[in-house]
C-alpha cells in the first residue's frame, strides 16, 4: 500500500467516524433510540408515533442498523444490546464530558468546578463489564492457589461495584471481603456480592476511602493479606492518593499485598484507548492523571513498599495495568 493510499484510508475512515457520531446523535435526538428501547417497531410505527419524515428516517434507520445499534426482525427494528447499554449508561453518547474539552483546552476550564463524585459514580454503575479483567487479575495474582495464604483476608478501599475484589474472593471459599466507599458504591457493591453468593463473607463500609480522618464501623485492622486499590487511585489529587496508600499500607499484614489496578502510561507512544482516558481523568476530576510507570512505582516505594511488580491487563479493554508491592516482613 503506498502512502497515497494511506492517506486516502485514514481521511475516509476520519469521515465514517464523524458520520457514524452524528447518525448516533440524530437517532437519539429525533426519539428513536428511546422508542425502540420500549420494544420493536416497524419504521412506519415510528414514522407515526414520533411524526418523522419517511424517507430519511428510512435511511437513517438503514444505517442504524449497518453500524450494529439496531437490529431488523423481518419488518421490525429493535435495539442492538449494545445501544442498549448506551441508553443505560452513556444516553448522551458521553457529550456532557467532551463538550467540556475545548474550554479546558483553551484555558476556560476549571478543575476545581468538577464534581468530586461523579467520575467514581461512572466508574461504579460500569464496572461491571471489567469482569473478564477482574478474573484475569484475580488468576495472576494466583488467589486460592497453591503457595498463596488459604482465605485471604481482602480491603478494597474505593471498591466501586467490587468487581474486582469479588472476581479475588470468588477463587477462594474462605477470603473474606471488606469494602470501602461512598454509600452509592457500598450499595452497588453489596448486590455484586449477592449476584456470586459472597454475602456472608462481604462487609461494606460506607465512607469516604480518602478522608484525611477516617472512622469506620467496624473498624479496620492491621491484618489484612490484601489491600486493594482499583480504578481509584490516579483519580485522586496527590494528597489524597498518598492518603489512600497510607492507609491500604497499615491495613496490611507484615508480607501482605498492595495491589494497585489503574490507567498507567505505556511504555510506547500513546494509542487512542490511552489518550482518551487520560482526557477523561483531566475532565471529570478534580486533580487526576494518569502515572508512569516509574511515577506508579515511585509512589509505592515512598509509603515502604518493596518487591513490585507490574503488568498489563490483557482482557482489559481500557489498557487498565496491575501493580503489586509486598510491605516488608
């Protein structure tokens, strides 16, 4: 392929994704994505029941449908599942963050105004779609396995959903799991348990993780195997962060883990999965980026902690990586 060619692909592709943007855009705004999400309709249904204009809802429908957002049963069209996750988590196709972009970029922005909550909220209300990586985590790190203590007992500070300190506990029949984050999240938290029969070996803690002053009921202890910290920590401002590490490091045993699951920078150039949620963390909290490597490790040395190791996550889809850090014997 010559470079001609290259450029040609990449301006027609550049176009298809704008045009698919705006196919998505018009279907939510003219009412047929909420429509369809009530059940199937034929197209002259939802020319009639939304007094839309045949022929280009036709079309618009056609391409709908060729996009996989939705789906034809003979004459009736349906949602794909998933747009139906679009309308349950992102029905505004993630606009009210990137309309933010470019007065951020342009210096009008301010991270101070972000809400302090709802990046964590976000994070909770889908995490459950981590699971293939919460497994995959949970298998690396080799819970319940030969050589590793028998019934482990698991912190999840800034649990959001648990998924992953669940996916931990699920290896293992007698870890135990205590949770810790915002009511929201402890609530979300305690339905993954009841989901995969944890719930007797499952405590939630509502509090803020990252309080300076934290006093929970029960309280924590200094004997915990494990102290996790998943998508949570590089969210945080600075002081805070290092207030998370704190305490998961005197949460812990003597030889117990620190396992921090969260965005790092790759070692190569940034890809688009990177760079987008690196945008992510600059625009919906209020001092988050994402670390480095050597930054990551860097923060876990200066709290004490020795052995670390990392590695990427490969079932993750958002390139979420995994480092482990032991507290000195």
């Amino acid at each position: 392929m010559t470079s001609r060619d290259q450029t040609l692909n990449q301006y027609h592709e550049l176009m298809q994704i704008n045009a698919v943007s705006h196919l998505l855009r018009a279907a939510r705004e003219s009412g047929l994505m909420d429509q369809l999400r009530k059940g199937q309709h034929t197209a002259q249904q939802l020319c009639n029941t939304l007094s839309l204009s045949p022929e280009p809802t036709q079309l618009l429908l056609d391409a709908m449908t060729a996009i996989g957002i939705f789906e034809k049963y003979e004459e009736d069209y349906a949602l794909s599942q998933a747009a139906q996750l679009l309308c349950q988590y992102d029905n505004d196709l993630g606009d009210r963050r990137w309309q933010k972009l470019t007065a951020r970029v342009v210096g009008k922005g301010d991270r101070a105004a972000v809400s302090p909550t709802d990046y964590f909220d976000h994070v909770a209300a889908t995490q459950w779609a981590h699971t293939p990586a919460a497994m995959e985590a949970a298998e690396m790190l080799n819970i319940g396995g030969e050589g590793e203590v028998e019934g482990p007992k698991i912190l999840d500070l800034g649990c959001g959903s648990a998924v992953w300190s669940c996916a931990m506990a699920h290896r293992d029949a007698k870890s135990t799991i205590t949770a810790v984050d915002f009511p929201g999240q402890i609530a979300a938290a305690v339905t993954m348990a009841d989901s995969i029969g944890l719930s007797p070996r499952f405590t939630g803690i509502q509090a803020d993780p990252a309080a300076a002053e934290l006093t929970t009921d029960p309280p924590l202890t200094d004997d915990f195997d494990i102290a996790l910290i998943a998508q949570r920590l590089f969210a945080h401002q600075p002081a805070e962060q290092a207030i998370l590490l704190k305490r998961a490091v005197a949460a812990i045993r003597p030889g117990g883990r620190v396992i921090v699951i969260d965005l790092f920078r790759g070692p190569t150039k940034p890809n688009l999965t990177e760079s987008t949620e690196a945008l992510k963390l600059e625009l919906e909290t209020q001092g988050g980026a994402m670390k480095t490597l050597k930054e990551a490790e860097s923060l876990l040395v200066g709290e004490g902690l020795e052995k670390i190791k990392f590695t990427f996550i490969a079932a993750s889809r958002m390139g979420l990586g995994m480092m482990v850090a032991f507290k000195p014997e």
